[in-house]
C-alpha cells in the first residue's frame, strides 16, 4: 500500500508503512514539527549574513565598503567547515546546541564593536568576528541537517533557508527607519544605527537558541542515539551522498547557478555600481531581498512530486527530470542577459539603464524572485527526484510486459530517499561552494569597474560639460597635474 507523505505539499511518497512506525520515523517526526518547526525559521534567522549594513560599518568605520571580502572569508570558512563535517565529524545534536550558543556570544561582541570600535581595527575586528560566524554557520548547517533528518520533516530545512532571507528584510527595513528617524548622514548617526540592528540580530538570535535547546531537552533522550561513525565509514557514507546527487543533478545545477547569480550581481554589481543615488541602491538592495523571499512562499505552491506514469517511454528518466527544469534555465539565461546589459550601460554610459533608479529597482526585484523561486524548488525537487528513483527500483514497467522499469545502476532505496541529509548535506555545500565563486565574481567584476569609473576617459565621459570640483579634483590626479 502506498501512502502519501506531506513534504511541504505531498512531495514525497512513502511505499513502506513500516517506516513510518518506527522509532523517528514519520508519524514521530511530523509531532515534533508541529510544535517546534519554526525553531529552524529563527535558526535560519540568527545565522544570516547580511550585506546591507555594509553601508553602515562603511560609514562607521570610515572605511571602503568591504561586503565582497566578508563574503569571501564568511563563506571559505564555512565550506571548510562544511567539508570536515561531510568526511570526518560525525554530526549531532548537542553540537547544534553549542554552536548556537557560541553564535550568541559572537553577536555580543559584534554589538560591543559597533558600539566601540573605529576605524580600520574596527573593520579588522569586525571582519574576524564574521569569520568565526561564517565558521559557526558551517557546524550549525550541517548539524541541523542532521536532527532534521531524526526529529523533523524537510519543511525545516527550507524554514532554515527562508529564515535568512526573512531577516535580510527585517534588518533592510529597520535600516531604513533608523535613516528616516536617527538619519545616518555622519558617522556618529549611523553608529547609533548599526548598534540598532546588532541588537536585532542578538535578540533573535537568542529566541532561536532558547527554543531548540528546550527542543533538545524534551527530545534527545526519547530514543536511544545511532551509532557513531568515524574514520573509513564516514568517508564511504559521505561518497554514498555524492553519488546519490547523479540522481538530483539537474536541481543540483539549478542551485548552484541560482547561489553564483544571487552573490554575483547583488548587491555589489547591483545595485551598489550603478550610478543612481545612496538611497536608490538601498531600496534596489531590500527589493531584491523582500522579492527573493516572495519567491520562496511562491515556490509553497509548486508541487515537486514527480510522477514516474507521466514519463515518455521514448526518453530516458535522466532526460525526464532534466526537461522538467527547463523553464528554470530559461529564467537564468534572461536575468543573466538583463544584468549584462545593465553593466554594459554603466560601462559605456549608454542606453541610460544604469542611471534609471526605476529600471534599476526592477532588475534587482527580478533578479530576487527568479533565485529564490528557483532555488527553493530546487531545494524540495532533489528530494522528490530521489524519492522518484526509489519508487523505480524493483518496480516493473507496466507499458511493456516483462520489462524493468528501473534504469540501471540505479542505488537509491526507500531508506536512502527518506534520510533527508543524504540530499542537503551536498546541496548545503555546493550552495556555500557557489556563493564562494560568485563572491570572488563580484570582487574582480567590482575591482574592473572602480577603475574603470575611475580613469579619465570615464570621468569626462559620464560628467560631460558639467565638471564638479570633486570631478576636477579626481581628473587632476589622475593626469598627474595635481
């Protein structure tokens, strides 16, 4: 008998009931998310990087803006972290539980420099403190994978990714108000607002805390734990993910191209070089975050179960599951034509796109729903595509007699489909894998165009006959006449 698991909106399908009976098994999963899932949304929360207070620590620190090496340092040491935890350390519970507390504690000191600390030490120090982040956000990812996988459903995982974007907007938005209300026209000013949205950050990063630590003292001891795996058996498990992602690659593709275009063009390339206002660059900045997150709750509504009864006999199920993500891929390649015209336009001053808040803004909101739809369909399709396999495997195909309808070296049971981290663990690292390249994109794009905007060429070019004196100034020096 067939039964029909809800993941998100009956993604995934559970042909054994005996699976669903034992001990961490759905029906004693499901329990626990009713009552705790939204643990991981405040998770999720607490663990964002946000890059719109870049603007602030810019001011503040007086300092140039410095979100692509944060980026770069947040994310190499996650992905370092994310590789230890996938080859040599054995994930567990408790482990969540400290890693966040320590998050906490991270976020104490981030106040406390906002509060203090000044100029390039204040970057500096500001800059080692979101690398122990970016160190601690590897350990809590993969760790969380891994009592998802024992105690929730995958919905958590999603509310884990949703999180981060939810924040982005709830710290865009505060920013915003505290430039209305406290303003941040001097560095006194805007200190006063980054101390505003460290405090936000600490605050929920506690409420997260709290709540999955009082999680993990209701249910750790309920089943007694699985066993500890180490050395050659850990290696050989992490291999088996590896070669089960064969299986989700095209949703596997679809998010890594989703990470490389999100932290590739926003919000350095875009919003932030285009030649528009301060304030322009912030709203194109929230908008592509609050529409990155509407296209995640518009994914809620895309049912990623995938029939194997709707496949043509004629192609293969490779084939079958990559032509479902085609409209993906056609998403991408617009929004990657949009935003190379948008960087031609600031390059060569023409066609007057990169001087149009108005076009910019929408680029950027665009740009936020396609990655976040994308990426959260993806996130729930790799799932659905091992579940997909595992009902072919033994299953006889009823179009022609006596013939087999699983493909060969197919490897994913029903077990291997209904552990959750076999499929997150590798998406949670070719995610972090990707915003690591698409940051170090952004770095040399940016580095290319501030001097490009920079050379003579360009100053006459974009001021034309109506030379300020800054303009004067920078022309002089760079012609050496000054």
């Amino acid at each position: 008998m067939w039964h029909t698991r809800i993941r998100l909106r009956k993604s995934i399908r559970i042909e054994d009931e005996k699976l669903i009976q034992k001990p961490r098994g759905y029906a004693f999963r499901k329990a626990i998310q009713d009552k705790h899932g939204l643990a991981f949304f405040f998770i999720g929360m607490s663990t964002n990087l946000n890059l719109d207070t870049s603007l602030l620590t810019q001011k503040v620190f007086d300092v140039e803006n410095f979100a692509n090496i944060t980026l770069f340092m947040y994310f190499g040491v996650l992905v370092s972290v994310v590789f230890l935890y996938l080859f040599l350390i054995d994930p567990r519970f408790y482990q969540l539980i400290v890693s966040l507390w320590l998050l906490v504690l991270s976020r104490v000191f981030h106040l406390i420099l906002a509060i203090f600390a000044s100029g390039k030490t204040g970057r500096n120090l500001f800059l080692v403190f979101y690398t122990v982040n970016g160190f601690l956000r590897g350990v809590i990812s993969l760790t969380s994978n891994h009592v998802i996988s024992q105690y929730f459903l995958n919905k958590s995982y999603l509310h884990l990714i949703d999180g981060g974007v939810m924040f982005s907007i709830l710290v865009s938005l505060l920013q915003l108000a505290c430039d209305e209300v406290i303003g941040s026209d001097t560095m006194k000013n805007a200190r006063k607002s980054l101390i505003v949205a460290q405090i936000l950050y600490l605050s929920i990063t506690v409420i997260g805390c709290i709540w999955i630590t009082v999680v993990y003292s209701i249910h750790s001891v309920e089943d007694p734990e699985s066993p500890k795996i180490y050395g050659i058996e850990k290696t050989q498990v992490a291999i088996n993910k590896f070669k089960y992602s064969r299986f989700y690659l095209s949703k596997l593709m679809v998010v890594i191209l989703a990470s490389v275009i999100r932290v590739s063009f926003h919000p350095v390339l875009i919003p932030f070089t285009m030649d528009i206002k301060h304030m322009y660059k912030l709203l194109g900045s929230i908008m592509f975050t609050v529409f990155e997150f509407v296209g995640r709750l518009m994914s809620f509504q895309v049912d990623e179960y995938i029939d194997p009864n709707k496949k043509s006999p004629n192609i293969d199920h490779d084939t079958f599951l990559v032509l479902l993500d085609v409209p993906k891929y056609l998403l991408f390649v617009m929004q990657l034509s949009a935003c190379g015209v948008a960087l031609y336009s600031t390059w060569k001053q023409r066609l007057g796109i990169s001087k149009n808040p108005v076009i910019i803004c929408l680029l950027a909101l665009s740009s936020g729903f396609i990655v976040g739809f994308t990426s959260n369909c993806a996130f729930e399709g790799a799932q659905s595509s091992l579940e997909y396999y595992s009902h072919l495997k033994g299953r006889r195909n009823p179009r022609v007699r006596g013939e087999d309808s699983n493909p060969p070296g197919n490897i994913i049971t029903a077990d291997v489909a209904m552990d959750t981290s076999n499929a997150n663990d590798i998406l949670t690292l070719f995610n972090y894998v990707s915003y690591v390249a698409g940051s170090i994109i952004s770095y040399v794009a940016y580095k290319i165009i501030k001097a490009h905007k920079e050379s003579p060429w360009f100053i006459i070019k974009s001021r034309g006959d109506s030379l300020d004196v800054h303009a004067v100034n920078s022309l002089a020096q760079k012609l050496k006449l000054a």
